[in-house]
DNA sequence: CATGTTGATGCCGTTTCGGCAACGGCTATA
DNA sequence: TATAGCCGTTGCCGAAACGGCATCAACATG
C-alpha cells in the first residue's frame, strides 16, 4: 500500500524532523537516499524547498506550498486505506486529538471511553496544548481533531463546531462565595483569587474586564495549569475562574461549587471550538468520533444553559 | 514535475479510456508497462481495482475509492501547480466548464471574454451538457466548475451557489401575448407551444404543472435544444418556455419578449446551481472565475427579480 | 471460422534507487 | 585555537524497478 513515490514520503519526514539525517533515521534509510530525493524533488519543482541552514533545513516559500500538497495527498491516503478496510470490516486506525486543557478532565476521557468500548480497533492519541499551539498541530498535520478556544482560526483550518460555555467562579464548598448563585467578578476579588498565567487563554478572557476594576489589594496565585488552579480552588486556597467543562466531577462530588461570572448583567462566555484541515476528508472512523464529540459538547453546553439561566 | 509514482497517472488513465491499450496509447508508453503498473497497484492493494471485461475494463468498488484517492491528489497537484507559478507572476492554465445550455447565450461568452481580456494566459474548456451530465462529469473529475440546475447532486460536489431565475413565456414581439406583463400556463396553451423534450430539465419544471390543466388542443413542437425552441419562439412559430438567461440579446433587440409565468398566483422558478467537487481546492485562476461567475449569475438573478417583481 | 482487440507474461536493456564511505562546512566545547 | 560532532552532499556500485518488444490465450465481431 506504498504506491506514491518515495519523494513524497521523504519530503513530508525532512520537513517534520527539520533535518535529513534525522528524517533517515525515522525513515530506516540512509541519509544519502534522503538527500537526492529532495534534490531531485526540488529540481523537478525549479525551486528550492528547503533553506540549507547549519542546524538543518527550513521550509522556503514554495516548499510550504509542497508540504500543503503533500500533506493532503497523505492525509487522503489514509482515508482511502481506512475506506477500503472498513469494506472488510476492519474497522482501525489512530484518532490523533489536540486540545487545551478544559476538556481532559471529563469530556474527553468520557468520549474516549465510551468510544473504544464501541470500537475496539481504534486508538486515540491525545496531546493537551494551549489553544494557539492545537491550531498549529492540527495545520502541520500533526493531528486530526482540534479542540482550541475559538479564536481566529487560520483559513487552513474549518470550525467544525463552536460551543459557548459560561465562564465562572470555582470555589471549595466551604467558601463565603460558595451559597451564591452568581458572583461578579468584583465580589471574587475580595478574596484571594487565582489566576491564570497569559499563557491560558481565560486570561485572555478575563484581563480585559479586571482592567476596568479598581487595583486589587488581595495577594493572588498565578498559574498555567487549569488541574492545578481546580485542585488549589478545592483546598480553599482562593477563588479560580474556568468553565464548568473542567470541573464536573469534583462539582458532583460537592467539593467544588461553580458559580456562573456576572459581568455588569451578562454572562462571561467562553467559547470552544473544534476545528479540522480544511482541505481534507476524515476517516470514517475519525469522522464517527468527530460527531460524537460535537454532538456531546453540544449536550454539555445545553445542560449548562439549562442549569444556569439568564441572569438578568 | 512528476513526483508522483507512474502507478498513479497509469491507473488515472485507464480509468479514464476504459482500456490498458488505448490508456498506454494516450500516455505514450507501451501497453504492458500499463498493465504492469495495474497489476503492482493491485497487489499493494490487496484487491483488484477493475474488473476485465472482454473489451476493456470496469472499476470495482475499491476501484472507486482509489480512483477517488486519485482524483484527489491530481488535481490538488494541479493547485499546487498553479499556487507555484502565480508566485513567479506567471497566471497560466485552463479552467473546464460543463454547464447546460441556458448559459451559452450571454452568461458564459460574457464572462469568459470578460476574464481573458484581464488574464490572458487562462485557456477555457466549455461542455455544453444535460444537468445530471454536468454533474457525473464533474465527480469524474472532467470539469473543474459546473452549471447545472440544482437538483439533488451527490455528496461528492458541493453546492457553491444557488440563483433562483423566473421561468417563464418567450414569444415574438407580434404575438399576441407579447403585450401582456404576466402569462399564466392555460393562456399560453391556447397557441402552438414549442415544448421541450424530456432530455431538457424546463419539461420537468413543467410538467407536472401541465398535468393539471385539460388536455391542450393546440399542435405542438417539441424539441431538445434551448436554442432552436428560443430560434423557432423569434420566428413566430409559437411559445417557449425558458428562464431570461438564454434570451438576454434577442430581449434587447426587442425580438423576443419574456413572459414570467403565473402558476395561481406564484412565479415559477427555475434553480441554478454552480458545482465544484467538494473534495478539492481550486487552482487560484479557478477560483477567481469561479467568484466571477456567482457574481454575475448573483447580478442577473438580482436584475431580473427587480424587472419583474412579485406578482401578486 | 477468420479476424481484430483485449490483458497478461517472459525476456532484456535502461533507469532509478539505496547503502557505504568520504568530503567540506559549520557549531559548540575544551 | 584545536577538536569533536553534526550537518548535507557526492562518487561508486550492487539491487530493484521500469519500459519496450514479441508473444500468448481469451473473447467479441463479422
């Protein structure tokens, strides 16, 4: 089932690994094999793919615009070879996931779970990143599902899906906060708060309404790891601030209490989006999981409307 | 620029002429290079890709899904192509159209002269087809762009735009019914009516809305060509029935006078669809006509419903 | 039954590919 | 400043892939 040329192959391995003697080595050959396969490639082109620096080789112009193709044509092959398996019945291959961090605490495990029981064949492989660095992974190939904060998304990439989820307080039961049924975010910054670093995207969220608040005397924590902020929130340490996606079972369990943002009336969004390449067509059985994860954050985003309604 | 194994273009090509030897003919190679290249493909596969007829040959389902597979990275290879050479300034290649007849008359000349006079080195291929021609041609991968009255079209293309165009009386300036603004089917069949054949898609608009009058009387013409029914219409032989697209110069002449028709009240609409492949990025010179074409079909659709507003 | 066309196969020269070893260029470190 | 390590490239050579030619059996057509 190798039926493009070896150039191809080669290319797509130099350009991940940014060296051909690298690339040689993942790909079992010698590197001199490697070598006249992007020169040929690059003759054949009339241009230079790569800049030939000291360290290794970087993508010029043109050979972007070859690892766009390339990446395409593999992409593809692997949903022609998953289409001619699942005529047999053999139903296999990896869903490859880039998300942040929100979704690892329940929804994905959950999905995941839920899915290998359905199909035992399939396997996942999972990477937790921050949202700018998902939008990249999924536009270099190196994933096939991106759950990311929706920000502006490059035109290489297709939002599958966009899901709003209300951004709020979580603190431990025990807590003055915790008998309210919405706070503003004035009233969380009279205790000690912990916030995210500006390398998670709630910061993002947040530092513009902060801004507008008087300076805050409460010493606060800072962190970049939505886990830590929920387990620090549940030892009573202060107040942290995420959607209720991360939260779940710790919020059944009574430990934490999430508390939907008040921002002068309206509620606090977070919007989550799930993004594909465009210029691609999945496998069957990255498209089945695909649906279910739309189609259960979608759930997910009901309910929590439902729990929380207006604030008006 | 063939970094593409010769398997590949081989298969394309026997796909495409139905015959090892007449592919090898057109591929200038001999014939047992073809079939050997088959026969590789087919091992690597696992199953066969065609089916030999004694006089020539037939894809199999997975025959299909390669040839998909295929059509896929050939024509993405023609993107990169062209993304290539517009980095040079060099615009060159040729965009193929299938469309139906309603276009020739203004719409397509127009919009083709229009665009050679700014980019002169993008060659045309027009197909003057049937609309489920036009789409079978496009999933064949024959056309880049399609034309075709939006029926149901297979999940392979995708619908790029849909104009709604009023269908209506075409006559000549002397016929009775020219002085009218609106005609209503039953005072059209009073006269000799130029219907069209079965093989055209206004007599299946029409149709079923004829089947509702009392059988008519009057002799009829039947015919298969938009032009010759719109020909026959200007030389007072009888009614037409067509939408203002294929008339717009004899219109303006004053030859030909249109006639939207009234079914009890409601115009009767004839929908246009233009069509791409879904799995696929155009050429950017494609791209560009195509933008121009929904834009012009966009402005007629717009100066015709402004003409002849409701009826009412 | 004769004829023409189809795809497949054996043989063989040509082309392409890959592995090995070596070279020059560069960086980092001692 | 000398040295060690990594980089990409190149010459050489055996192995594999490819293509052309002639031929075969199978089938359709007349």
């Amino acid at each position: 089932m190798r039926f493009h040329s070896p150039a191809i192959q080669y290319f797509h391995a130099v350009r991940r690994t940014g060296s051909i003697r690298a690339a040689a080595r993942v790909l079992n050959v010698a590197s001199s094999a490697v070598s006249r396969q992007i020169l040929k490639l690059e003759q054949e082109v009339g241009s230079p793919l790569f800049e030939r620096n000291a360290r290794g080789l970087t993508l010029t112009t043109v050979g972007e615009m070859l690892a766009r193709h390339v990446m395409n044509v593999l992409q593809d092959l692997d949903r022609f070879r998953s289409d001619v398996a699942s005529l047999s019945g053999a139903w296999h291959g990896t869903v490859s996931i880039a998300c942040i961090e929100s979704l690892t605490e329940s929804v994905l495990p959950d999905l995941i779970a839920a899915h290998r029981g359905r199909a035992r064949r399939v396997s996942f492989s999972a990477e937790v990143k921050g949202s700018s660095d998902v939008l990249e992974a999924l536009s270099r190939g190196e994933a096939d599902i991106g759950i990311a904060m929706a920000l502006r998304h490059p035109p290489d990439l297709r939002q599958v899906a966009l899901k709003r989820f209300r951004l709020g307080a979580v603190v431990a039961r025990e807590h003055p906060l915790a008998r309210r049924k919405t706070v503003t975010l004035a009233q969380c910054l009279a205790f000690p708060v912990i916030h995210a670093l500006p390398e998670l995207s709630i910061y993002h969220l947040l530092q513009p309404l902060i801004a507008q608040l008087p300076a805050t005397p409460e010493p606060a924590i800072q962190a970049n790891s939505i886990d830590l902020m929920r387990e620090l929130a549940a030892r009573g340490v202060g107040v942290a601030f995420q959607t209720q996606l991360g939260i779940s079972r710790l919020s059944r369990d009574g430990q934490l209490v999430f508390l939907p943002l008040d921002n002068a009336g309206s509620p606090v969004w977070s919007d989550l989006g799930i993004y594909i390449r465009a210029e691609r067509t999945l496998p069957a059985y990255t498209e089945s999981f695909l649906q279910e994860l739309v189609r259960e954050l979608g759930e997910r985003e009901r309910q929590e409307n439902a729990a929380y309604p207006q604030i008006a």
